[in-house]
C-alpha cells in the first residue's frame, strides 16, 4: 500500500471557555480520531453542529479557529508530522499543498477586488505560477467548473455572480494552487437544491480530472454519499463510525448513523382544505422601492385553518417577498390580502393589534432573531404582557406551560439565548409566537439552519403544535424533503410567479411542469450513482433540445 497522503493519529482538539461569572476552564472539542487519506480519494466528515468536523478539517491544515487549540495526536501531510513543523513551513501547507473551500463564498471573497485576483493569489504568492501562467490556469477551471463565460468571469467582482457561481469560483480558487488536498466545508449547505446539483457535479468531476484528496464536511448524508469514497460519522467530537460509503448508507451499524439515514421519515396524512381560508392572498402584484421590476407576479394562494401551505422555490423566487408583503412590510401594487375574513391593510402600521397578534412570523436565524440580553422567560413573556396584558405569576405559569408545549421545561426560563443550542433557540422562536394565540404562522426557512436530526425534531414538534392549536402554517423552504414531511398543499414559485399550486398528492404527481420537474429531480437521494445518473439524464435531455 501506498503511504497516505494524510494520516491522523490520536488527533485531540480542545479550547478554553471563559462562562460569565466563572473560572476560565478547557473543554475538549475532539476526543482522539484516526484516519487515512490516500490521494485521489474523498473522505466525508458527517454529523451535527458541535460534532467537531469542521475542527478536524482545520486541523489538517494546523490551524485552530478562535482559539481552538490542537492538544495531543498527529497529522502527516506529505509524509511529516505538520504540528511539528516551522510557521514557514505551515505558511507553505496553507494554500499550497491545502487549500480550503468554505460555506460561505460570499463571506469569503473581498468585495472590493475582482475574482480572478483572488483566483490567483495563493498560486501565485506560493510560487506555483507566473501570474499569466495562473491565470490561464484559472480560466481552464473556470471552464472545467461550467461557469458561464470563462474567459471573463474573473473580470467580474462577487456581487456580480450569483451564488452558485461565485461557490465555483471559490472551488477554482482552491484547486488552481494545484494543491494536493482540499478541505470542503458545507460548500453547498447555504445553496437551492438546483444550484447545489451543479455545484456537487463541478465539484465531483474536478476532484476526478486532477486527482485531488478531500475532506468534504457536511451534515447532509444525502450530499456526501456523492462525492465520497469513505465516509467518518462524528457525534460530540468523537467518531461513531467508520466505512466505505456503500456501506454506511446501506448498512449503518450504529444506532446514530441509522438515524441519520433515516431522517425524514415524517409520515404526514395529506389534510383536505376546509370551505374558508383563514389567509387568501389574491392578485398580488409588487416590487420594492426604487426598482422597476416586478418581484411578485399575480400570485393567488389559500391556506385553511390548521393546514400547512409550503411556498417552495429557489433562491430569488419570491417566496420571502410574498412573506413581506403578508405581514405588511411591503404593499403590494396589486392586489390584495384577507385575513380571517377581513382584508388587511396593505401597511404594517394600518393593522388592528389582534390581526398584529393573530399573523406571527418565525425566522430562519434563530441566533438574530431573540435578544441576546433577554432571558428565555422574558423573550417568551414579551407577548404575554403586549397582546394579553399578563403579569407575574400569571405570566410566568403561562411561560412554563409555553415552554412545557416546546418540550424544554421551565429549566430553561431563567438561561440566554448563548447558553443554547441551535434547535432549542428555534424552540423559543416558536414558544414566542404561540405566546400571542395566532391564528397563522409564517414560518420563513425554519429548519434550514439546522441539522437534520435537530430540524426533524422541530418539524415533528410543529406538527404536534399545530394539532394541539389548530394553527395554519404557511412554510417557506426550498427543501423538499421538509415539503413532503409537513405540507398539505403546495405553491410553487419561480421567478416571482406561482407555476404550480395545489394539495400535496397533485403536485408531486405527474405529469410535472418543467421547472417542478426540475426541483423534484435535484433532491438528492440517499444511494450511490444518483448524481451521475441525474447528470446523464440532463446531458441527454440538452442533446435531445
């Protein structure tokens, strides 16, 4: 056998906290993993937020993020223990021999300089290529990648890329250095599923055609069964399991890993809609101040009490302008919207305090969406004093019933939002917005932050709410996956229109439209080959156009 281009041994991370009103303290992060990676191969890290895969992928570049330090073990690159070298010598790993690819390209480019400046930067400081020669390098990847325009793409600056482009070049600028691996942290998590298809295809036959060895991170099993060769399943900084992909996804020994396989396994009964919509937007036409275009086309949607209504579509497509224009942060220019049998007021501020308190909203960043100066018992409490007037033991029986219905307990009433975790902050999001008694939900991307064992229990928990209240969902998402567990019925948008609208059991069936066909299609599957055949079939349907 080959010696491994990389081999961890023992590799032990660990940070110190400093908690308000307490001793500095260490705590471990990663409890002692080993692994192999052999040129040409791709090993997927797998598992929830805190389960330290990002850590180990930093890790093989010797590096620890805000002041994550690597207490015990060994990482061989290139046959020599990294953690034992020279800061010149990391300073020459770093971009040269690994290169990284994060989740957010956008956060990652500099706005203020063209992308095939930053392209070429590390292959150039590193010494691998003349600037002309980097360059030429770049548009190859450029092209390899399927960018649009290769030629002239890197002339453009971030914002003048879409997303899913500007993920590429991020990938261009990882591979032109001609490193001998590339660490891919959740390069598509923050992408739609039709833009995160071309992504994995780029991504998939650029590792083949140079030969690169990855690390792709993600907690999506779906999407790393893909791209990898092995697969590691990490769960509170150690490894649960470890094995070749057919087998982890075919046959999963440990009980985690045959959770996370099987997530998503909501069996939602389709309800049928009642004779009265509690919410019917009708007509709506709008733009934003300023612009002259249309981002809302005369959209028409029903949702009935105690139904769900999933608005799906890509990034761009509407979904969460249509949001705005419901809660009334932006009217319409046509059109109009009827709430429990009255017609709304198309300004925020004409709006009586009970349709304020029966229209509530639940958002997708949970972290920016609570103060994190408050308590758990004060953010959930703030609606109980402004729609009901509530007030000591009243208030706070009514918090713990609250936090009882979230299934957290009254534990948590005195704790900030720092002190939890990902899927208990998006709990007291939706304890606050049952605190006001709504009618209708407008839940905007709600689990797609989150993980999916986490995002499974928080579907499951509105589910159970909305029996117990008889409250309407209306859910924006571009997941499918979360559609077909929750919905009732279905509005597709696409380009600020609705292209196809009614029950689930219609929409998902046959014969489909072609962008509906499109979306259903990019949903990755949980087997092996599906994004070639995927790849295959719309290769030939472009040949067969």
């Amino acid at each position: 056998m080959n010696e491994p281009l990389v081999k961890v041994r023992g590799l032990k991370i660990g940070a110190t906290v400093y908690p308000p009103g307490e001793k500095p303290h260490d705590i471990a992060i990663v409890h002692g993993v080993d692994f192999d990676l052999q040129k040409g191969q791709v090993l997927g890290l797998i598992g929830e937020s805190g389960a330290g895969k990002s850590t180990i992928g930093l890790a093989a570049m010797a590096y620890g993020r805000g002041g994550v330090k690597i207490t015990a073990g060994e990482v061989w690159v290139n046959g020599r223990d990294i953690l034992k070298t020279s800061l010149k010598d990391i300073r020459a790993l770093r971009g040269g021999e690994v290169t990284y690819v994060s989740q957010s390209a956008a956060a990652s480019f500099n706005p203020a300089k063209q992308i095939m400046e930053q392209v070429i930067e590390a292959a150039v400081g590193h010494g691998k290529f003349s600037k002309s020669q980097a360059e030429t390098r770049a548009i190859d990847l450029f092209a390899k990648l399927g960018l649009p325009d290769p030629e002239n793409i890197g002339k453009r600056y971030p914002h003048q890329v879409s997303g899913g482009q500007l993920q590429r070049c991020m990938t261009a600028l990882a591979l032109c250095p001609e490193p001998d691996m590339v660490v891919f942290d959740e390069p598509t998590t923050a992408l739609d599923v039709t833009t995160q298809i071309d992504v994995l295809a780029a991504i998939k036959e650029a590792i083949r055609d140079t030969g690169v060895a990855a690390l792709y991170i993600t907690h999506d099993l779906a999407v790393v069964a893909q791209i990898s060769d092995h697969i590691m399943v990490l769960r509170h900084g150690e490894m649960v399991e470890y094995g070749d992909t057919g087998q982890i996804i075919s046959a999963p020994k440990e009980d985690y890993t045959k959770a996370l396989v099987s997530v998503r396994s909501i069996d939602h009964q389709e309800k049928p809609p009642g004779t009265d919509p509690v919410l019917s937007v009708t007509n709506i036409t709008a733009r934003y101040k300023g612009t002259k275009f249309d981002v809302l086309s005369d959209v028409s949607v029903d949702l009935y009490p105690g139904q769900t209504l999933a608005i799906v579509g890509e990034s761009g497509s509407g979904k969460s302008t249509l949001a705005r224009v419901i809660t009334g942060l932006l009217p319409p220019r046509e059109g109009q919207t009827n709430f429990a049998g009255q017609t709304l007021s198309d300004a925020l501020a004409g709006r009586s305090r009970d349709e304020l308190r029966e229209l509530q909203m639940i958002y997708q960043m949970a972290d920016v969406a609570m103060n994190p100066r408050q308590t758990v018992g004060t953010i959930i409490g703030r609606p109980l004093e402004f729609y009901f007037g509530l007030r000591g033991a009243e208030k706070k029986r009514r918090i713990r019933e609250l936090l009882d219905a979230i299934e957290m307990g009254d534990g948590f009433i005195d704790r900030y939002p720092a002190e939890l975790s990902g899927g208990q902050k998006q709990r007291v999001c939706i304890a606050r917005s049952l605190a006001a008694k709504p009618k209708v939900i407008i839940c905007d991307e709600v689990t797609s932050a989150l993980d999916p064992l986490v995002a499974d229990g928080i579907l499951k928990l509105l589910l159970e709410l909305q029996k117990a209240e008889n409250v309407a969902y209306l859910f924006i998402t571009h997941d499918l996956a979360t559609v077909r567990a929750i919905a009732d019925s279905i509005a597709v948008m696409y380009q600020g229109r609705v292209v196809r609208y009614g029950p689930k059991s219609k929409v998902l069936a046959p014969p489909f439209d072609d962008y509906t066909d499109l979306l259903l299609s990019s949903v990755p599957e949980m087997r092996l080959g599906w994004l070639e055949q995927v790849i295959a079939n719309r290769k030939m349907e472009s040949a067969g156009n």
